[in-house]
C-alpha cells in the first residue's frame, strides 16, 4: 500500500542578536539594509487624538524603541 508521506527537514539557522540603538552605535553596526541607523527630520504633529498634538517630533525622540511613521497626503 502506497502513502503519500512528507518528510520533516530541519534547518540549522543563524544565530542573531537583538540590540538597542545605543549598543548598535556603540559597536558601530549599522541595521541591515540601511546607510545610516537613523533618519533625521522634524514634523509638526497634526493628529489631534494624539498625546503630542501641536509638537514638533522627530524620529530621535524614539531611540532605543519601536516607532513607525506614516506619511500621508490627500488633495
């Protein structure tokens, strides 16, 4: 009798290491797929649900955390 049968590979992957802004800076890694490790400019923040209503914020207000940023545009 004739079972169709998968077989269970195993792969060996890579060891990484998760690290912070500072550690990375101070080791002078730079992310992969970035030239440099942090982008540099300011908005006024005009989300007015937002804590930060009315200030200017950058993405330097965030090291060392996780952000995004979403830029939008309507006409």
């Amino acid at each position: 009798m004739n079972r169709n049968s998968r077989a269970l590979r195993i792969e060996r992957l890579e060891a990484r290491w998760a690290m912070d802004a500072e550690m990375s800076a101070a080791l002078g890694l730079v992310p992969e797929g970035e030239s440099s490790p942090i982008a540099d400019f300011q908005l006024q923040d005009i989300n007015p649900a937002s804590t930060r209503f009315g200030e200017t914020i950058s993405p330097r207000d965030y090291l060392s955390q996780v952000s995004a940023w979403y830029f939008g545009h309507s006409t």
